[in-house]
C-alpha cells in the first residue's frame, strides 16, 4: 500500500509528462519495462455536475509515487495552458506534493501570497477487472494561477481513493524501477527559487552549492540549479534549452543493475554522473532525463556540490 503523507507530512507525490500522443508514450514506456496504465479522461465535479477537464492520461504507478503521462483531448482552459507549455518543450511541466490537510495547505497559500484557486475535486476512471465498472479515483488539487510558479504547474493535492490509484497489477515492473525520489529543476537563480518554494511549500530551503539549492520533504525533495553549476552537480544532463525547466527527476530502484539492463535493451543511453548512479536521456516522444538511484538513496544532484 502507498505510504501518504499525515499530518503537516509533505510527499513528492508524482509528476507529468506533457506528451502529443499517448499511445507512443506507452509504446516507449514499455520498451523501457514499464506498465502503462489504460488511458484515462480525467473531469471535475462541479456543483453542477462532472465537466470534462481538457486532459487525458496514462500513468507509472510507483510503490512511492507515480509518473502521469498527460494530453490535451478537448478546449478548456488545462488544455490552453497545455498547448503553450508544450510548445516550450516535450517532458516534465507538472509536479505535484501529497498532502493531508489541504484546507491547511490553502490557508498557507492564501497566507503567503500565492492567491490559489478554489481546490478542485478531480476525479478520473481507474482501471477495473473486465466486466466490471470502473471505480472513481478522487483527488483534491489546489493550484494556483499560470505564471505564478513559472517553473510549470505546481500543484498540491491529497488522495482520497489511493486503493483505486496505487493498484498491485500495475506496480510490478519489469524494470525495478519503485520509487520517484527527487526532481531538478534548471533555473535563472537557484537560491532566489528555492526560497520561493520553500514560502510556498512551508519548508526551510537549503544551499548546496554555488549555484545549487533544495527544499526536502519527509520524502522526496525539489532541487534547483542554474546552468553554469549543472556540470559539478549533475554533467549528463544539457544545460542548453528554455528557463527555467524541469529537466530531470531521479527514481529509485529495487535492483539498479536489472533497470539499467532493461533500459539499455529498450534502446536508452545512460551517461555516468556521479560513482553510484546513472543518468538516462528519455525517448524524445517523452522529453527529458531520469536518474536511477537505489530506493532511498536519493541522487547525487541532491547532495552539497563537492568544493
């Protein structure tokens, strides 16, 4: 069973893909050993009903976390915001921190400047054996508005259904891969960044570096770089392309040598970074870079720069 947050707890929780095509993206997914789950269309329930959320998905489902795969399916305001997103780049423009009081992470936000929008009760159709209905996930997000976090879209949630999320037929990977462990974000000013994060998520930034900075969490953890320190903390990764971005995040495996195995037999090409890990350019239907580290081990990106 996934472990949630409690408390004032805050969990890296899962973060999206901005994809053109689902059915590539699964196609790339499962040369690399993973199980895709079946595409989704997400909506929200209003006082008026459900009303279609613009946005369809496939996910990783993860023993800790989750990696979402998201497209745009029809004209609302997700989907315009998607577009122009998109249109920036392929890969991560989404990530979400796990809760369990969001009215306490509104509060906060309203507190501290932010000026969220009314939480939102999403809900999307989850798998189910055949012949049998598909049982509702539920979700409750609390976003604010586009260009607030110019970092893509940072939202805060809490899980209502994560029986009906975390299913065990879709966690086996052949792969190894069990955990989302961290995401590096590329930025102007690091130190300036993370402090913003830290407002908005309620934690004490720290510095790592020249250049490199981090706000933990009980699990997981946001790091944040500008581009001339990402040769000293993480060289595989390409500090060319549009800022700020979200360039890279680091999962965690059960046995890092069958994921490698797996993954170079998907046709993926790793690069060393560090003694203990390496880093992967992801297919370009994907976008980005993924780290492999063992579970709990976190990456070397998240660890004070060496002098």
């Amino acid at each position: 069973m996934q472990m949630l947050p409690g408390g004032d707890a805050i969990h890296l929780d899962h973060l999206a893909h901005f994809v053109p095509d689902l059915e590539a993206t699964a196609a790339a997914l499962e040369r690399m050993g993973f199980l895709p789950t079946p595409v989704a269309v997400q909506q929200n329930r209003t006082e008026h009903g459900m009303v279609p959320a613009g946005m369809a998905n496939r996910c990783t489902m993860l023993r800790q976390g989750y990696l979402e795969f998201l497209t745009a399916v029809s004209d609302t305001e997700l989907a315009r915001q998607f577009h122009k997103a998109i249109a920036r780049y392929t890969g991560v423009h989404l990530v979400a921190m796990g809760v369990d009081r969001p009215d306490a992470a509104f509060d906060a936000l309203q507190q501290n400047g932010f000026a969220p929008t009314p939480p939102v009760n999403l809900t999307r159709p989850a798998p189910a054996p055949e012949g049998q209905e598909p049982p509702e996930a539920r979700f409750t997000v609390i976003r604010v508005p586009p260009g607030t976090m110019p970092e893509g879209r940072i939202q805060i949630l809490k899980h209502h259904t994560p029986d009906i999320v975390w299913q065990e037929r879709f966690m086996a990977h052949p792969n190894a891969v069990v955990s989302l462990e961290a995401v590096l974000m590329i930025v102007v000013d690091a130190a300036a960044t993370a402090a913003r994060y830290g407002r908005f998520l309620n934690r004490q930034p720290e510095t790592l570096g020249a250049g490199h900075s981090i706000v933990r969490f009980e699990h997981g953890c946001l790091v944040f770089v500008e581009p001339e320190a990402l040769a000293a903390t993480q060289p595989a990764i390409e500090a060319e392309g549009p800022l700020p971005r979200i360039a890279a995040y680091c999962v965690g495996s059960a046995d890092v040598a069958e994921t490698e195995r797996v993954f170079r037999a998907g046709g993926l090409e790793g690069e060393v970074s560090g003694k203990v890990e390496k880093t992967w350019r992801l297919p370009s239907v994907l976008g980005g870079f993924m780290t492999v580290c063992p579970r709990d081990a976190g990456p070397t990106w998240s660890r004070p720069t060496a002098p």
